[in-house]
C-alpha cells in the first residue's frame, strides 16, 4: 500500500501536465522506488522492469473500479464517508497484494551480497524513521491534509494535536512492524528452500505486515470528528482534487506501458 500511497503523493504535487508525464512514466518512477531498496544487478533491473510494466497494464480494471467510488464520495455524509474510505482501502490493500508478488520474486532472487546490501538500506531506513521528531511528523499530516483540502484551519489543527500521543504510538508500532518483517526476511533467507518457495515466503510475510499495519488505526474516528470542521472551500477544493484524480486514472487506463 506504502507504494501506491507514495506514488499518489508525489503526483498531487504536479502540475495538470507534469501529472500526465508521471501517468506516463509510471514504471520508470517505480522502478526508481524499487531500486533504491532491491539491489539488483543489470539483467535483474531489465527483468523487473518488464514485470512493472505488466502490474502496470494489469491493475488497469482496479483503476476503473475505484472511478465511482471516488464519484460517490460526500464529506457532508459521515456514513457515505466511512463506506468509501473501506472500499478504498480494500483497493489500495488489493493493489499491494498484487504488487508483493513481483517484489517478493526478486528478493528471492538476491545472493548473500546482494542480501547484506538490502539490510543495510533496510537498517538505515528504520534509523532514520526512529530519529524523526514528533513535530516533523505532525507537520507532515497537516501537509497531507492540506495537500487534498487545500489548507487546513485552527479546529482542525487541535484535532490532529489532541491525538499526538496516538500518532507517536502508530509511529513506534509502524517502526516495531518493520523491524519484525525484516527479521523474518533474514530467516527466510537462511531457509534451504526453493527460489519459488522463499518467494512464497516473501508474499506471506508481507501479507502479514500490510493487514496488521490497518489494525487499531482511528482514521475513520479522526476523519468523523474532522468533517463538521470542513469550510465549503475545503469541500470545493477537495471536490476539483477528487475530479483531478478520476481524470489521472482514465488517462492511465488509456497509457500503454
């Protein structure tokens, strides 16, 4: 999910046009993602970035299903609310799932070099989650939020503050999350197992993490309790970011990769 998300963020940053260009090149920007962790050799990299371009074209139907759920979305209906944030998270959660299979395959793949290298990026990945401040984090959720309302007003602010104790427990689980599933990465490794068999491994145990990483989240409780604060500009803004959105899908769906 942590991908799909990613990806999103990055083209919500965009211009209307330079959006378009990273519909386009949506493998390459993968790819880029991928290789700062997997530390393939040459003939690898040309292998997965083949397999992308195959996820790519094939998730083209769950982008057409997420189309009317994003049309049917009401920040003035609570209920409605709910139902589609659980439809779109079932979505992201599927878009994952199918992703780990090709990510799983190649870590599989790796030999002890190219192991130790993985876990060292790894390792340096979780230091840097560990030194974040709790500011740095908080500013970055009202970035976020800003990012699909446009701006973000005082009630709101309080809102995301009165749960900072919250946010820094999802963080240390998120982190403890990481740290577990790079352990079982290491004793998946040191199985004398099959190719395929470790990628199997690999697919379970990323399975794992991506369900336990929605357990006993509150978004839908925090998101309930934000919406009585949203000013109509925010509704509007919200509502030309959401249209922006269905148009990226279609165009990816007309994007042959």
């Amino acid at each position: 999910m942590k991908m799909t998300v990613m990806f999103l963020i990055i083209l919500l940053q965009f211009g209307c046009t330079a959006k378009k260009m990273a519909v386009e090149n949506a493998d390459t920007l993968i790819n880029y993602q991928i290789n700062k962790r997997l530390p393939l050799y040459s003939e690898q990299k040309d292998q997965m970035n083949r397999d992308v371009e195959i996820f790519l074209n094939k998730e083209k139907p769950v982008a057409q299903e997420i189309l009317p759920v994003i049309d049917e979305i009401d920040l003035k209906n609570p209920d409605k609310v709910e139902a589609q944030y659980k439809k779109l998270e079932d979505f992201f959660l599927r878009i994952s799932k199918d992703f780990t299979v090709y990510v799983a395959k190649y870590m599989a793949k790796l030999d002890s070099k190219q192991q130790k290298d993985l876990f060292h990026t790894l390792d340096d990945e979780n230091r840097e989650i560990l030194k974040k401040e709790k500011e740095e984090r908080i500013d970055g959720l009202e970035d976020r939020f800003k990012m699909f309302m446009g701006s973000i007003n005082g009630p709101q602010k309080q809102i995301i503050r009165e749960h900072v104790s919250y946010f820094e427990e999802r963080a240390k689980l998120r982190l403890n999350r990481r740290i577990n599933l790079h352990q079982k990465f290491r004793s998946i490794y040191k199985q004398d197992a099959s190719e395929s068999a470790k990628a199997a491994l690999f697919q379970e145990a990323f399975s794992e993490y991506q369900k336990k990483s929605i357990e006993g989240n509150k978004n839908l409780e925090l998101l309930k309790k934000v919406l009585p604060t949203i000013t109509p500009q925010q509704r509007e803004y919200f509502r030309k970011e959401a249209a922006e959105i269905k148009d990226l899908l279609r165009y990816y769906n007309s994007v042959e990769y």
